[in-house]
C-alpha cells in the first residue's frame, strides 16, 4: 500500500476550532495517522508542507456541471427569469460542449479547494448515455469526486407554473406551449440503463426530479422507485422561490416537500437544494425523513430568492451542507465564498441573535463534513480512516500574513487564491499551483469557441426569451404572494 508522510504543516482539526502542527500519515487513499511532529515513521515517501495549512477538501453540496459554459449570462435575473432564458443558455450543444462545460466547472473547483461536487447535470431534451458517460469522463480527467445526478423533468418550465402559458399574450403561447421535454418513460429508461451499467469509481450516479411543479407525479414515483432500485442518492430544489411554494399551494393545496413525501421520495438517500421557502413543519419532517439540505446563499441571492433557514434546519436535525450553485445561475464555483456568504446571511434574520448565527468553525464544518454526509463520502475531516482528500493553502500568501486563527481567516478571509496544491484519494491532482494533466490554456480556448459558436446558434431563442421575460415576472410575482407559509426575505 501507497504510504505517504506529510509533514511541517499546520493541520485543521476535525472540529475546525483549530490548527496546530501536526504530520499527516497517508495509506492508499485515506488518512492512516495524525501525528506529533517528527514522529518516526518507516516505508513512507515524504512529503515537506512546511508553510502550508492544510484543509479537508471542500466538497460541494449543489452545483450544475453544464453551467460551466454559462458564467456571467444574466444580470437582473430572478429564478423565473434564469428559467425563461435557460433554452437559449443551454441550447444546441453536443457531446463535446456537455463534456467541456463539466470539465470547465470540475477546473475551477478543484483550483479552488474543492474535491467533490453534487451535481445536477442537465441535458436536453432528456439525458443520454453518452451525455452521462462524457460528464462522467470529465470529472475523472479532473480527479475530482462527484455524485452526478441527471437533472430530468417531464414538464417545461412553462407547463410546470400554474397559470403563466395562459398569462401570456396570445403572440408568445403556441410557442411557450409548443416547448417540450423527452417523453417520461425514455427518461426514465436511459437512467434505469446507466445504473445497470455504471462503472463506479469516483463518480456516482444520482437522479435528481428538477423541481416538484416540473414532474408529474407518476414521473416523480418512477425516479422514486430508480432511486430505490439502484440506491441513487436523489436531490430536488424544493421551495428554491416563493413563486414556487405558491405554485405548490395552488396544484397540491400543500407544501412542495409535503407532496414529495405523500409520494414517497423523502427519505435517507433525499436532499433539498436550496429550501429558502420550507416551513417548520417541512423542516421537522426532513429530520424524521433522515434527509438533508444543501444551502445555497450566494445563488439565492443573486436570484433574490432569500435567505434560507440554515440555523432553523440545523436545529431540527437536518442535514445541512453548502453549495454554490451552477456558474449559469451563481457564476462561480467557490466554495470559500459559500461559506463566507452563508455565515454573513445568518446574521440578516430579523431578531437573530449570536446564537443564531453560523460561527465560523461550524460553517467550515458545513462545507465538509455536511456536505460529504449529502453526497454519501467518508470525507471532511482529516482523521484516521477518513479519505484522503487534502488541501494545502499558502501560509505566506496575503490572505494569511498573519496566521491568527484558521476558522475564522478560512470563511471571513480567504477566497481560494491561496490554494496551491490538492490531492483527492491520496493522489496529487493540482501541483504548485498547476491542474495535472490538462492544458489549462488548451481548455480555454474551446470554451470561448464553443461559447461563440453556440450564442449564433441560439440567437433567436434568446429573442423571444427577452420579449417574454416581462410577462413571466409579473405572473411569478403575483403567484409568489399566494404563499404565506414563511418568511424568507430581509425585514423591513
């Protein structure tokens, strides 16, 4: 067996509070020992971290590979709007651009501390074995871990929302009508075909039901009985925005996670992205349910969506960890802004106090330990029979000059740049600051060709998304309002 000895590192400790000198002993792909500095060690390769904290990797608990060919396309976007314009975001591409948009985001997370990612790949109309394989592939060639959940539906973003085809004026419905996803059986069947198939290794196959309101229940019970037949961890975006908790109100006379439940999908394998709008009792019943739930604050904020109840969730006894969001709907993919922006919304609550707010030990701890717990891994914490997915951030880097405490510099100070080497199982896979073997600059080159070439290809669909982007917001913002379940926004 591989074994390797780090050693001159300050070491973060599992319960993140501190970060004294520790060696690290290495077997095969997970941690052996913590050790006292200068502890013998025999038949192990050696490795100097003078200078360097050393971190779990960041694992990322809600992200979207194929936005990785999205960043920067919006500005006063909300979620309904980032939906209107999304088949011109993410329209005409293949194989290949499936392939180097998850390439593109699995780079810049592990540039950027993070060794692990659930994603919610989209493809459409549906998803395919090669689209899957290529994702897949694309995570390996990075190194990176990933639970890879196609992102399905059987109902468009415009037959999902109660009332918004017949809201529009007559100009726009035939063709808001006329959009479409796969047929649900071939979903379902292509999913049913890559479990059967699945080579495992560091990616895992998920299945994520998009949004509630954009499945038929009967779509909803088969990805249930996928989940259950192959053991597929599920993610959903529940109660992402109000107008959706409305939505819910209106087509189930109940809360989102409610009906999901009646159903049958709520359960251990289950998490909730986002959540801004669940209320208590939704709360309560992911706890029973064994459930978790991704917080995801900067994309809820860039798409004002609000706040969600992170302390609320974790008090109950949800699982909580952090995400990002795709870089189509977030634009990056940096899990050190994740926690800094999740531990400065806790302290918006109205009448919040300090002991509602999310210290900075315990955020780190959300996007490590929390968030391994949602994708399944033995990760987060470097501890003996924990994997072997490490960190290392430069000591001499402005983000750490001085070293006064490492929890707090790691969510309130850093913001990845430190970051100079990775290793994922044990294994190296970003070196003095280089991603191995790949050409950063190769990679590049073909987003921005790939990014040329598809917005000619969409030009007209994103045409008639901005004509009908204003009538979309007006009938989002009055559903919004049906809901009343909880409050979610900055007080007054």
């Amino acid at each position: 067996m591989n074994r390797i000895l780090i050693s001159g590192a300050r070491v973060l400790l599992p319960d993140a509070t501190a970060a004294p000198h520790r060696d690290i002993l290495l077997e095969g792909e997970r941690v052996a020992a913590l050790l006292e500095p200068g502890t013998a060690v025999e038949d192990a390769a050696r490795h100097d971290a003078t200078g360097r904290l050393v971190i779990p990797g960041l694992v990322n608990g809600h992200t979207h590979g194929h936005g990785g060919l999205s960043k920067g396309m919006g500005d006063k976007w909300d979620l309904a709007l980032l939906l209107t314009h999304a088949a011109w975001i993410g329209g005409h591409r293949g194989l290949e651009d499936k392939r180097l948009a998850t390439t593109l985001t699995a780079v810049e997370m592990l540039r950027k501390g993070c060794t692990a990612g659930y994603d919610l790949a989209f493809e459409f109309p549906g998803p395919s074995l090669d689209g899957l394989a290529a994702m897949a592939e694309a995570y390996e060639t990075v190194g990176l871990r990933a639970v890879l959940a196609p992102m399905v539906a059987d109902l468009t973003f415009f037959q999902a929302t109660p009332g918004l085809i017949q809201a529009l004026p007559e100009e726009y419905r035939a063709r808001a009508a006329g959009l479409s996803m796969a047929r649900a059986d071939d979903i379902l069947t292509t999913i049913h075909e890559a479990a059967r198939s699945w080579r495992g290794g560091r990616v895992r196959l998920g299945c994520a039901p998009t949004i509630p309101l954009h499945c038929s229940d009967s779509f909803l019970e088969g990805c249930r009985d996928l989940s259950a037949e192959h053991g597929l961890p599920m993610q959903t975006h529940v109660a992402e925005a109000r107008y959706q908790a409305g939505g819910g109100e209106v087509r189930y006379g109940s809360t989102l996670l409610a009906h999901m439940d009646r159903l049958g999908l709520v359960n251990e394998r289950f998490s909730v992205a986002h959540g801004v709008w669940l209320t208590e009792a939704d709360l309560a019943l992911l706890a029973a349910r064994g459930a978790g739930l991704s917080h995801n604050p900067g994309s809820n904020m860039r798409l004002a969506s609000g706040i969600a109840p992170a302390r609320a969730a974790i008090r109950a006894g949800v699982t909580v960890g952090l995400g990002t969001d795709g870089s189509g709907s977030s634009d990056n993919q940096n899990m050190f802004e994740a926690m800094r922006l999740a531990a400065f919304a806790s302290r918006l609550w109205d009448g919040a106090t300090e002991e509602d707010w999310l210290g900075t030990a315990e955020t780190v701890r959300l996007a490590t330990e929390g968030s391994a717990r949602l994708l399944g891994l033995e990760a987060g914490s470097i501890a003996p029979g924990r994997l072997a997915d490490l960190v290392f951030l430069d000591l001499a880097h402005v983000n750490w000059a001085p070293f006064n405490d490492a929890a707090n510099q790691l969510v309130f100070t850093e913001d990845g740049s430190a970051v100079r080497e990775v290793m994922v199982g044990g294994e190296w896979k970003l070196r003095d600051g280089r991603v191995l073997g790949l050409d950063e600059a190769a990679l590049a080159r073909r987003a921005q060709e790939a990014a040329d070439r598809l917005a000619g290809l969409n030009a007209g669909m994103r045409e008639w998304s901005m004509a009908v982007a204003p009538h979309v917001s007006c009938h989002c913002r009055a559903l919004a309002g049906r809901f009343t379940g909880a409050r979610r926004l900055i007080a007054g």
